[in-house]
C-alpha cells in the first residue's frame, strides 16, 4: 500500500508520464488481494516505477515462466478514472526475458 506522500508524488508523476523500457519480476503473493498467487512488480531501484505498484501486464509473464523470472517491459504509471495508480503495459505488446 502506498503512502500518503508516496501518492502525492506519484500522481504528479502521472500527469506527465510517459511510456519507458523498465524491468519487473514475477512474484508469488499469497494475500489473494488480487488477481491470483502470481504477480509482476519493479525489481527495486527504477522510481518512480515502485515494488509496491501492481504491474497490469500480459498474462503470459505469470503462466508461461517461473516464478521469479525477470522481464524488460515498455510501461507507464497510470490510474483508471481516478482510482489507485498503477504499472500499464498493453497485453499484446512484446517484452523481453532477462535471462541472469
């Protein structure tokens, strides 16, 4: 969950954010808070693209790999209609495995 600060800047990031290449991970996350077990998040060190935000990418990241496993993807911080932000990469946009 974000904090109130954190929140402060990351909505004036929003205004003006634009797609940028960053890389994430996939977790495993048992809060069953949302959308299942296996989640995709920052690996740290990318502000303002925080491990705290929820990733909204394609599927295939959480099913077709390992858990652990990193990607490099183009995103964006967003919100939806004012809601809580989040990480946006299109669903059919390509990513690249990062193989360590």
């Amino acid at each position: 969950m974000l904090n109130i600060s954190s929140t402060i800047e990351t909505d004036e990031i929003i205004m003006n954010s634009k797609y940028n290449y960053i890389i994430v991970q996939s977790v495993r996350c048992n809060n069953g808070v949302q959308h299942g077990d296996i989640h995709v998040c920052p690996v740290p060190g990318q502000y303002p693209f925080t491990p705290d935000l929820f990733v909204e990418c394609p599927k295939s990241m959480k099913t077709d790999y390992p858990v652990g496993t990193k990607f490099r993807i183009k995103a964006k911080i967003t919100d939806k209609e004012g809601g809580t932000p989040f990480i946006y990469s299109h669903y059919s946009w390509p990513f690249e495995v990062i193989y360590e």
